[in-house]
C-alpha cells in the first residue's frame, strides 16, 4: 500500500516493519472529515491483515496539530438521525484502531481536540511533544464527545477528571496531560518521532502473539464498553437537533462567540 491510494494520509513502513501513519490536511489542522476516516478505516484495515507491518506510529502533519477534531463544517449539516449515525460510525473506525492485534502508539504532536483528541484515546499508547494540547471543547459547540470519548476519558484518567475537562471543554497543556494520564510521556517536539519509535522497538522485540493477547485482554476490562458507546451516539444525534448545536457550529465557522439558550 503505497501514499497514492489516500488523499488524506501519509503511509509509509520501515524495513522493520514499522508502519508510520500521517493525517495529513495540514491547512484544516488535520481535522477528521469523512474522506479521513474511510481512509483511516482502510488503511488499519491493511495494517491488520499484512504480516509485514509490525505495529504503528499515527501523527498529524505539521507542527499545530495532531488532529483538531471533527470537521465541524461536515458536522454543522447533521440532525438528529444523522448526528447518531455519524457519531456510530466514528466509534466503529475507533474501536477498530483500538482493537489492532498490534501496538498502536500516537504521536500527539499539537493540538489533539476533539474528536483528535477522542482519536488519540483509541491508539494503545500516547507520546505527546511539549507543545501539544489536549481538549474536549464539543459543549463549546453544544454537542458532547460522539467517538468514544466520555467512555475512554473516564477510564483513562478517572471520573473527576474527565467530567472537569468534559463539561469546562478546557485545553490543557502536555504536562498537565501526562499529570493526569492522559499522556503516557511528554517530550521536547523534535524527539518525538524518535521516542515513539525507540516505544515501538521495545515492543517488537517481546512476543508479538503475547503482546496481541495483552491488547486484547487489557481492552476487554472494558465491560461497559458497548452501553456506554450506545448511549454516547443517542445523546449526540438529540444534541444534532438542538438550536444550541446550530448555534455552536455557526459561531465556530463564522469566527464569533456562541450564544447558547439552552434549546
Ligand atoms: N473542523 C474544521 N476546520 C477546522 C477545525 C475543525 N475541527 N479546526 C480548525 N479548522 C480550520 C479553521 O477553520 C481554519 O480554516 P480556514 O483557514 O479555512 O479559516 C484552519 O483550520 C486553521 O485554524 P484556525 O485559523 O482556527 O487556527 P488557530 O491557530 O487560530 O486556532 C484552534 C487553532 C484553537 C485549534 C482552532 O482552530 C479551533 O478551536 N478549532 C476547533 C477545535 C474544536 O472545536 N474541535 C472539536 C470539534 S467537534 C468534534 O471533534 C466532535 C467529535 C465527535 C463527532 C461525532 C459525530 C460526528
């Protein structure tokens, strides 16, 4: 598989089998729009079933950001049936990262919002550079994290925690990141590659069944996974049919501030 079958990711694999997966739109700060996640889809999908390719290291382009949410242009035409049924499919394509029989690492190299921020929650292990910035603003749009996020923040950091960062939509700096867990490790932005690799090799060098076993077991602690994911969609496509919604994504697109009502 070759950087020609994706218009919206880099893909390239070491001679050790190191796949390095770049979501690469740049001037829309990598943000996820349809075209990303099927592409994202296939190319795990590859990752998966191709004996070559060891583990993954996924990243954002640039030097702003890893990836800063959902496309909210895309999101401002949802309702409420379609609101649910794209928050479903963003939880699938993530669970599917999540579920790879092999280590996925991300390298949150900037701003991680959002959905970006949902999407780093998904990879197994995160190395964030000193410039990156975690956040999960969708109250700020009227709407809720829709790919997983008010299920993995919990479990990542804690209830308390999450519901702080969830309902203030706060960013917050790597350091904070790593205080809370959210971070595995922070690290100057040009060793970044370099840590996430140098993680790689110390995992390639253990069992590779053992170590899809232990992603298998450790995700299956999970076990509330699939109500909390249901639920999560539901409460996203009512938020779709909400005036506050339609308010929020305006206000983002027209560069003003939200003025929400409460309807
Ligand atoms: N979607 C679409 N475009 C975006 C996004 C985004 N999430 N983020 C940035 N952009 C675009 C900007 O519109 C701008 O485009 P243009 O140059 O054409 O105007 C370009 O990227 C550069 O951005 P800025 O000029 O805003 O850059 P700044 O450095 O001034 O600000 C920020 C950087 C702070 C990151 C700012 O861009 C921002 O706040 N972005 C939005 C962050 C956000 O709210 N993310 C959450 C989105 S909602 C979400 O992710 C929901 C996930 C669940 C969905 C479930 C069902 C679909």
């Amino acid at each position: 598989m070759s950087n020609q079958e994706f218009e919206t990711l880099l893909f390239t694999v070491d001679d050790d089998g190191i796949a390095t997966l770049v979501i690469n739109r740049p001037d829309k700060l990598n943000a996820l729009n349809n075209l990303v996640l099927d592409e994202l889809q296939k190319a795990f999908r590859y990752i998966r079933e191709n004996n070559s390719v060891k583990g993954v290291i996924l990243t954002g382009h640039g030097e702003k950001a890893f990836v800063a949410g959902a496309d909210i242009k895309e999101l401002s035409v949802l309702g409420p049936k379609s609101g649910r049924k794209a928050s479903e499919k963003g939880q699938d394509i993530f669970n599917y990262i999540e579920e790879t029989p092999k280590p996925v690492i991300a390298l949150v190299n900037g701003y991680a919002l959002g959905g970006g921020c949902e999407l780093a929650m998904a990879c197994h292990i995160r190395i964030a550079t000193d410039n990156a910035i975690f956040g999960l603003p969708e109250v700020s749009l009227g709407l809720i994290p829709g790919y997983g996020g008010t299920q993995r923040l919990t479990r990542l950091v804690g209830k308390g925690r999450a519901m702080e960062m969830i309902l203030t939509g706060t960013h917050i700096q790597a350091q904070r990141a790593f205080e809370t867990g959210l971070a595995n490790q922070v690290v100057p932005a040009s060793e970044g590659y370099q840590t996430a690799t140098e993680m790689m090799r110390l995992i390639l060098k253990k069992s590779p069944v053992a170590v899809s076993k232990a992603i298998h077991a450790v995700n299956t602690c999970e076990y509330d996974r699939d109500e909390g994911y249901k639920l999560e969609a539901s409460h996203f496509g009512t938020l779709c049919g909400t005036s506050d919604f339609k308010e929020g994504v305006s206000a983002f697109l027209e560069k003003r501030k939200a003025k929400f009502t409460g309807n």
